[in-house]
C-alpha cells in the first residue's frame, strides 16, 4: 500500500544519500592524499567528515528551493559527462593502439559462474535507481503528464548506454601482459578504486581524474536523493503518515524544510556508523523492496 511503499522509498533514498556521501567522501579524500594536500591527522576517518560536511551542504541547498537545486544538479552532470567523455576517449584510443587484442578481455564472461553474476546484480542495484524521483518531484513539472515520462524514458536511454560504453573500454582496453592478470581481475582487485587504478593506464593523470569525476558524480546523486528524500517525507506528513511537521513548508523558500533537516539527520548517522559497503547492500535491498 501507499503507506509502506511510502516508508520505503523514504528511507531508501536516505540510505542512498548516505551511500553517496561517503563516496564522495572516499574519492574526495584520496585525491586530497594523492595531491599531498591533506594526510590523516584527524581523530575521525576522512571520508566520513568529508560526507557529513557534504550532506549539510546539500541539505542548505534544498532548502533554499529546487531551482538553485537543479541549477547545482545541472552544473554537475555536465562536469560529469565531460569527465566520462574524456575517460572514455582515452580507453577506446588504448583499445586502438596498445591492445588490439582486447577481445580476449572478454571471452571468459562469467568468471565467477552465475552466482557470481546474480550477487554483482544486487549489490550495483542501486546504481539504476533514480528515475522515480522525476516522478516524486511532479508537483514542481512543468506539463508533468507530457513531461514526465518523456524525461524518464530519456534518461533511462541515456545512462544505461553510458554504463555499458564506460565498462566496456575500461575493460577493454586493459593489456593483460602489461598489468599482469585479467582486466576484470585488475579492476575487481582494488574494489572501489579499481577504476582509479585502471586509468592510470590511459591517462597521465588519470587516476586525479577519475577522483574528480568520482566526487562530482556522487555530488550529483547526493543532492537527487536529499531532494528525493525530503519530498517523500513531505508528502507523507501532509497525509499525516508522519508528524504534521514533515509537511510543513519555509516561510521564505516555500520548501519542506523540517523534511529535509531530519533526513539529513539520518543521513549522517548512517555515514558515521557504517562502511560504503555495508550501506550499499542496505541501499540495494531497500529499492530492490520497493520497485518488487
């Protein structure tokens, strides 16, 4: 019913916006190590100060309304497919040039057998989760019946074929001679940042690049789901599934702003109690409950 499905979308995205603040976190920190900027001095782990200093900013600009909202989003999906675009020049000229063999990076497709497959299935969930939010955010579309699932349908379209471009040239266009094991094994080895790794191969400063393209995305999917978050909340307090003051709004902004503040709240208590991996399970579950 809408009350359950309610409760969990609500708190999937709150999942998600902590999962997406201590990437952010992650990629942010070890470029700042890498460039020798900052080390690891503090009492707590840099990806988590990092990730609650994101989720605050994010949840300032939410509340000031969705058009600064979508003007931060916008800035940063352009910066982001600028960097893949890059990303992905780069690794095709490798597949041109230096491994002309880069089929055989994909005859063994399966390496860990079917279960293998289902398990990389449940975990990367989350990473196809989004498109709701278009719809929760109907109230403030222009022409949302017209518009809506045109913009869905679109971007649906848009992200899965660059998934499948950015994957299919990382792996491909990996020399297993040159790095001494099977690509995938390479990339899957250094975990989060196999892809880090990876571009070091394609670029001079590719890894620099690949933690700005990582921290610029994980902006981008924090500020949707802080926004996601606070109007789901908003909508079930002004249903009364949750205390009245959910559905209350800004005087000034016209935002739910007490929606907001208290899934930020949640979202930064997640981030300091648990590691990426642990939230991403959680994340992956919880919208894998709520599209069943």
């Amino acid at each position: 019913n809408s009350y359950l499905s309610g409760w969990m979308a609500w708190f999937a995205h709150t999942i998600a916006g902590s999962l997406y603040a201590i990437a952010f976190g992650t990629f942010f920190g070890h470029l700042l190590k890498s460039a020798e900027i900052i080390d690891d001095t503090f009492g707590i782990p840099l990806e988590k100060l990092f990730a609650v200093i994101a989720i605050i900013i994010f949840t300032i600009v939410n509340i000031r309304g969705s058009s600064h909202t979508g003007k931060v989003g916008s800035a940063i999906t352009f910066t982001q497919l600028g960097i893949i675009a890059a990303l992905v020049i780069a690794a095709l000229v490798a597949m041109t040039f230096t491994n002309p063999n880069w089929p055989t990076n994909f005859r063994d497709f399966f390496p860990n057998g079917t279960s293998g497959l289902i398990l990389a299935m449940g975990i990367t969930f989350i990473a196809f989760e989004g498109y709701e939010i278009i719809a929760q955010a109907g109230d403030e579309i222009k022409k949302p019946k017209k518009n809506i699932p045109k913009a869905i349908l679109v971007s649906l379209g848009i992200v899965v074929s660059v998934y499948i471009l950015f994957a299919f040239v990382f792996i491909g266009g990996l020399d297993p001679l040159q790095i001494g094991q099977p690509a995938w094994e390479f990339i899957g080895d250094y975990g989060e940042l196999g892809i880090i790794e990876a571009a070091e191969y394609y670029l001079p400063f590719g890894a620099l690049i690949v933690l700005a393209g990582g921290f610029v995305s994980t902006l981008a999917a924090l500020n949707a789901t802080t926004f996601a978050a606070s109007r789901v909340s908003f909508a079930m307090g002004r249903n009364h599934d949750l205390p009245s003051v959910f559905g209350k709004l800004h005087p000034k902004y016209r935002t739910p702003f007490a929606s907001t503040i208290f899934s930020a709240v949640v979202m930064i208590t997640l981030a300091m109690l648990f590691d990426l991996t642990m939230i991403a399970l959680a994340a992956s579950v919880m919208f894998l409950f709520l599209f069943a």
